[in-house]
C-alpha cells in the first residue's frame, strides 16, 4: 500500500463528529498508547457485555488462506455506541516472518461510511488483556491476591497491568523458559507497577500458593504449561494461549478440576481450541459448567460463581472486543487533537 506522506495531525471537531462523515481519520499505534488505560477498557467492555448477546452482533472469524499467505477477519456490530466494524490481518507469502500487520475499519451506523482506520497491533494486545481483567473482577475473590504468571512477553506483561486495575497484587511470581527475560519481566513489574515481583525457575513453583493463574504462553511442541493438580484452592485461572485447535497451553486436568469456565465466546473455546479438544477426547464433561462472559457481567451465573471453588477464564478473543475499545480510542484521540485526518473520500453506492 502506498503511503501519504506528511499528513498533518489537525484537532477534530468531536461535539458532532460530524467530520467523521467526510473525512476518515486514523489513529496510530503511538496514539493508542498515549490515550489508553486500563480501566476506560474495562469499563467499556464491561457495559457491552453486561447486555443480553444479540445473534449476528460478532460473528466468527473467518481466514483466507494459499500456502503460507493468509488473511483474518473479525467483524462485530456492538449493540451500543457509534461504531461498527472490522479488524484484519494478514501474511502475505513469506509467512509471519515477514511481519503481520493488523487494522481496525470503523463504519459510522448513523452515516454508513467509513469514519476512522486504527493501528490494530496494540489495541489486541490491550483488549485482550482488559477482557481477562474484566473477567476475574467478576471471578476473582475481592481480596489482595498473589499472581503466578506463565509466560513474560507481551500479552503477559499487559495482563499482569490489566489486573493490577481490578485487584490488589501482594506478588507477582513468574516463569518462562529463559532466564533472562523471566528476571527483567519480574524487575520491570516491580519498577512500573511497585508490587514485589519474582522469577523462578518451573511452573509449579510459580504457581504454587497462587490465588490468581495466568497462563499466557504456549509451550514448544504445543505441550501443557500448566496442569490441575499444581492448583491451590479458591485459585483463579485466566488461560489465553490456546484459541485454535492446533495449539495447546493448558492440561486437560486443569480443565477437569475447574468447577467453573467462562468463555468470552463459548462456542469457539469449547469446540476449537487444542486444550478443548484434548479435555473431550479424554472424556472430561465441562459443557455444563461452562458459561459466556456476557453469563458472567450481566449475573446470570452469579450463583454458579458463588459455589465454585476453582474457576478459569479461558480466552480466544474477538471481533466485538476489538470494535468496542477501538470506538473508545478513537473518541478519546479526537478529544486530543490527536487523530490525523485522511485526505481521502470513499465513493457511496445506493
């Protein structure tokens, strides 16, 4: 794609957002960074799924593939707000290892066109980790809560943020395979955060005694990272690295010892994810303890949540969740001044 070069960025009249109409704007990754917190996110995802799922509002992903080339789209059309859209990605037929690009296309439902386009790289890392957080505020005991942490890239670094806004950490103790950067994830949450942090060496002992678990890496050879019997009472699992069939993060005995599981879409954990898969073929029931996030915001499970000793969020991510935060920073890059508005107009067909 050609790029425009020197494109200004110009304050934007946000009372009617009526510019929107004419012009697209677009909203960099360096500008999602600037303007995003965690309990905006939160909140706003809060308030789309308290509301009863309305059929057709997030469909399933669909991915295009030839070869090693792909692309991947996640639709939603919230049942609230200003917006509806679409995230895509793509790899072209050098694979991932020539980089995957991600952009979110918001459509204006009061106006039908295309009203803004968002650096999509980090609004996933940020609605990922602000749906889990969303989650175990919901799942979680209401207590200060040591925090084991599997993995220490980037969606566990965001993870271990997100949760800091909805629940005091007394500790954070973190494993990965290097140890290296287990030791600068821990010296950096410290630094950012002022929670006592901690690396060790095996995923047992970061978990043991842990009234929170997140599980946010995959494991090479797609083998389990975390598994049931490493689990204390009234633990909290938030697992997300396993959201297609061919991956693997948890062990089905995790699966087996969760008295609850909320799923942010429950047909997809349930049915396309490896740790899933394996659960059922080794002959676990978890369908009827399993429950949607919009179950858990809106109280419908509330009393599942109370008799449940050991619960698991389990996440693959979602259009809907992509579309409800990138409305939020696009509102709050306009308020800013800091959206750069596009010189281009789309033609409308009727």
């Amino acid at each position: 794609m050609k790029r425009i070069p020197c494109i200004a960025t110009v304050p934007i009249d946000t009372k009617s957002m009526t510019t929107l109409s004419n012009s697209p704007v677009f909203v960099s990754g360096e500008v999602v960074r600037q303007v995003f917190t965690w309990s905006e996110a939160i909140e706003s995802l809060r308030a789309t799924y308290r509301l009863p799922p309305q059929a057709g509002t997030s469909p399933p992903r669909t991915v295009a593939t030839v070869g090693k080339a792909w692309l991947r789209t996640l639709p939603a059309f919230p049942p609230t707000g200003r917006y509806f859209g679409a995230k895509l990605m793509g790899a072209g037929v050098q694979g991932v290892s020539a980089g995957v690009e991600y952009v979110i296309v918001l459509f204006d439902r009061e106006t039908s066109r295309i009203a803004a386009f968002l650096d999509a790289n980090a609004i996933t890392a940020f609605r990922t980790a602000a749906t889990s957080a969303l989650a175990l505020d919901g799942l979680a005991r209401a207590t200060p809560a040591r925090l084991a942490v599997l993995g220490s890239g980037l969606e566990a670094s965001n993870h271990v943020r997100a949760f800091a806004a909805v629940r005091k950490l007394t500790e954070v103790v973190v494993h990965s395979p290097t140890p290296e950067r287990r030791t600068a994830f821990a010296e950096a949450l410290t630094r950012d955060l002022g929670v006592p942090a901690r690396a060790v060496a095996s995923g047992e002992a970061a978990v043991d005694g842990a009234d929170i678990v997140l599980a946010a890496a995959r494991s090479q050879g797609e083998k389990p990272i975390l598994f049931g019997n490493w689990l204390q009472r009234h633990a909290t699992v938030v697992s997300i690295g396993s959201t297609i069939p061919q991956q693997r993060e948890i062990d089905a005995s995790v699966v087996e010892r969760s008295d609850l599981i909320i799923c942010d879409s429950l047909e997809e954990v349930l049915t396309e994810t490896g740790d899933m898969i394996a659960a059922e073929a080794a002959g676990i029931k978890f369908h009827a303890k399993s429950f949607s996030l919009n179950d858990l915001v809106s109280g419908s499970c509330e009393d599942r949540v109370r008799a449940a000793d050991i619960r698991m969020f389990k996440s693959v991510g979602g259009g809907l969740q992509d579309i409800v935060v990138a409305e939020l920073l696009v509102r709050k890059a306009l308020e800013a001044g800091l959206a750069t508005s596009l010189p281009i107009q789309f033609e409308s067909k009727r």
